[in-house]
C-alpha cells in the first residue's frame, strides 16, 4: 500500500481499550486518497494430529463468489455452532508448563520454508527507511506504529539468522533502528506516540504524514516492543546497550497501575488513561512488560476473567469483560497466541487455550469445508482492517470492525495465522492451511494478508506486521525452540 494511509488502532475506546496492536484500523479519507492514486498504478490433542483432511489444499478453487444460498449456508451452520456456557478446561491442564513448549518437527527449514521467508523479506527490503531504519507499517506508505516495528525488528534478526542478510548488514539496520528508537521523541515526553512518520519521525495521527499530532500511547504494542528488545540485547550481546537505551527512553512508570497495563489516548484534546487488554494479547504484552521489571501481575492473570463457549463442539476461552460491560471488544483471535508460542513457548498462556482455538477452526472446516485461520489484519478494500474472530462480544464466527460494524462477507484466512499454526502444531491441517498460502498468496513484494472466504480472491493487503511474523514464524521452527529461549533472555526483570 501506499501514499496517504495508515491504520488507527486495534481497539479504543474512552473506558478500556483492547490494546494497541497498531497494524490496524484505518483512516478512512487517507485510505481512499491512497486507492485512489494507486488504482490505476497496482493494485496436544489429539484430534489436532488425527484429523481427516476433505479435500487437498491445491485443489483448484471455484472463482466466483459466493452465491446467496452458500453464504446463508455456512451462516447458519457458524450461528448454530455455538454452545453456552462451554466446556472448561481441567484445573490441572490451566497451568504454565515449566519447560517452554517445542513444536513438534522444529529444528530446520524445508526449501520451500526457506523460499517463504525471502519471499516475506522482500517486504521489508522494499520498505525500509534507510534515514531512520524504521518500516512502514503498510507497503509504500511511510507511517509507522510501535507494534510494526517490533515485527520489522523480528524480520531483522530472522533474515539475518536464516541467511537471507549478511551479518554487516544486520549489523548497520538493528544499530540504526535502536538508535532512532532511543531518541525518538515522545509522547509528553513519556512514552512513544501510537504513529510515526517513518521517515522523519514526526509524531502523527492515523492517516497523516506531515501534521505533528500526539496521539497517546499504547501499553500493548510497547509490551510487544519490550519482548524483542529483551531478544535483541540476550542474542547479540554488542547490541545489548542499544536494546537498553531504547527502554531507558521511555518513562514507564505510567504503562502500568495496580498490576496491570494502562494505555493513553486523546478524545477531543483530553487524555483519557485507560486500562489496556483483554484475555490473549493482555497476557503476551504483560510478559514482555514483566521482562523488564514491570508489576503486571494481574493482566498476566488467564483466567480470573476466562469464560468458555462450545464453537463447533471445541471448548474455546474469552474475555468475561465484552462490550457491554466495558466498552471494549472481547476478540478471540488467533495471532496473540501464535506470538505467545513462538515467542515463549506458552509463558504467557496455557498452552491448552492454543490447543481449543486452533482445533474450533479446524472443526469449523470439516463442518463447512472452509479452510480457516482466522485473526485481525489490515483489508485491501473498505473497512480496511476487520477482527476476524471466533467468538467476539456474544457472537461466533464475527468479523467486525473496532466499532463493531460487522463484515462476515470479508472474513479471510490469515496468512500469518496460517504459516504460525503450522509451526507450532504441524498437523494434517496445519499443512493444508501452509500449502493453500504458498498456491494462492505470493506477491513479488511478500507474502499477501489473506483469502476472502466468500469472495474466494485474495486480500491483496501488504503489511509489515503479517510478513514479520511470517518470518519468525519460519526462524522459530529453523532454530527448534521459542526465540525468548534460543537467544538467552533471562526471566530477571534487571537489566543485564
């Protein structure tokens, strides 16, 4: 993507957010401007390793949409899926393992694999800003969130370790990005505003490039940040006072109050400090946080505000705090818990949760041969960025916006989702999801977001976030342990 666009964030709202995670929703006018121009330019359960696969991934693929009856079909088949209240997990299986989780097969690339993380990198090759070594968050639009540069900075070290970079290389980009984060200027001095120009650093709203605008801060992508920088410093030790600079920076005593994540943002030029999260990403930015020494321990807590809901007969948790009793939306997604295990081998969450999700998406395509791998992402057409949930504020199956507008016409499967459940479960299905990607969603800048489930086309959306955690994604199974625990990060929350 390209010119006047960039994402606002996952969730906001005056009383809580659901986190910053800023890949995400869009400036409207800024996005229309930008398609306007480039319009004419470019355009361990078992049944988890048991499952009998319908129909093989490369099969070619019906080209037109779905007809009325098709799509009313699998609407009634996702909104009689669901069971309240679900089946608990056992009170014996809700607990942290105290060895992190390795992934069955981890422990080296196939060509293939290798082929999709160069194929990610270019990507990033293409939208680098060599003035500042940040990373557009969206492809051609130089705009960037902390969340995104979290995922370049996981690009970085996986292209260098899997070869695709040379170590000089490595070497100037992570030195140049470290030190652009460790004097970036922030929020009130604080905190690191929620948008950047990539490529003068102004602090800036969602679709905007060239007005100064604080905007507040988010706890989650700073949460997301923390974990990397953790890695950066353990594995490359030259770098490490680099890593701490980058923290030093940041006055964190405000990402945090009684135990938990609060996020800022500005309603009608008044900072309103919010707490930040609900089940899944709270967990994953809460560790990062704790790394560092942060008091999080109630937004690590899973399970003081964990429901259960039977989706196609899988017993899958949410979030008790949805949006009527918060005002933030309660999404069960794929992505925190892909990131939790490739990062920290199920530190954050219970490996268990993982097991349900992935195994209701799988039970949901042997009901309605849909593949599915669902999650949030940026769109390649209006509303430009959708929460593709498994269950999301009392419904199943919801693809809605941050306002809760729903598009269960544009529901997709993820393309991170996908290569990330692989990795990490490398089932049957799991590789029917990793060979629908290779057939269906290579570009020559990277790897596309997604497929429209109904409109059976790709959602030609480039990010920095879905092509980063593709390649980490691909680095986690190569090096055959979660990235905390390859690269040596101590759970000491002192600085090293």
């Amino acid at each position: 993507m390209s010119s006047d666009f960039q994402p606002p964030p996952k969730s906001l709202s005056i009383l809580a957010s659901v986190g910053g995670v800023v890949t995400a929703v869009v400036a409207i006018a800024g996005f229309n401007f930008w398609s306007q121009q480039m319009s004419s330019t470019s355009v361990d359960r078992p049944e988890l390793s048991t499952s009998k696969i319908a129909s093989p991934a490369k099969e070619p693929l019906p080209s037109t949409p779905f007809s009325a009856e098709e799509a009313e079909t699998i609407a009634k088949l996702d909104a009689t899926s669901v069971v309240l209240p679900g089946e608990p997990i056992p009170a014996n299986q809700l607990t942290i393992a105290i060895t992190p989780y390795v992934a069955p097969g981890a422990g080296s690339l196939t060509k293939e694999e290798i082929a999709t993380a160069r194929q990610a990198w270019s990507y990033f090759q293409r939208n680098w800003n060599d003035e500042t070594g940040l990373v557009n968050s969206v492809d051609g639009f130089p705009s960037v969130t902390m969340w995104d540069q979290s995922a370049a900075m996981a690009a970085l070290i996986s292209a260098r370790e899997l070869n695709i970079v040379s170590a000089a290389e490595f070497d100037a980009k992570m030195t140049k990005m470290l030190k652009t984060l460790a004097s970036i200027p922030l929020y009130k001095q604080e905190l690191p505003n929620k948008v950047y120009n990539a490529k003068t650093l102004i602090p800036v709203n969602y679709g905007q490039l060239e007005k100064q605008e604080q905007i507040g801060w988010s706890a989650i992508d700073l949460g997301r940040m923390a974990i990397w920088l953790k890695i950066v410093g353990a594995k490359y030790p030259e770098m490490r006072s680099l890593s701490n600079d980058v923290w030093k920076h940041w006055q964190v005593k405000r990402l945090t109050k009684n135990g938990r994540m609060y996020g800022t943002s500005v309603i009608k030029g008044r900072e309103q400090y919010n707490q930040e999260g609900r089940l899944g990403y709270e967990n994953y930015a809460a560790y990062g946080l704790k790394l560092w020494g942060l008091d999080v321990n109630k937004a690590l807590d899973y399970q003081s505000n964990t429901a259960f809901v039977n989706v196609y007969g899988q017993g899958i948790p949410y979030d008790k705090r949805d949006y009527k009793k918060s005002e933030a939306n309660n999404y069960v997604l794929s992505e925190p818990y892909i990131l939790d295990g490739i990062e920290t081998g199920f530190q954050a969450l219970p490996k268990a949760y993982a097991d349900r999700i992935l195994a209701a998406q799988e039970s949901r395509y042997q009901a309605t041969k849909q593949l599915t791998a669902v999650t949030e992402d940026n769109l390649d057409r209006p509303p430009y960025f959708v929460y593709s949930s498994l269950f999301v504020n009392g419904e199943p199956w919801a693809t809605i916006t941050d306002t809760r507008q729903q598009r269960n016409d544009l529901r997709f499967l993820s393309a991170k989702a996908t290569v990330g459940w692989h990795v990490l479960y490398n089932t049957a299905y799991t590789r029917q999801l990793f060979d629908f990607v290779q057939t269906n969603l290579k570009s020559k800048d990277g790897w596309y977001n997604g497929f429209y489930e109904s409109l059976r086309q790709p959602n030609k959306a480039l990010t920095a976030n879905n092509n980063g955690v593709i390649l980490e994604s691909l680095l986690y199974k190569q090096v055959g342990q979660p990235l905390t625990v390859w690269a040596g990060v101590k759970r000491s929350s002192k600085l090293n």
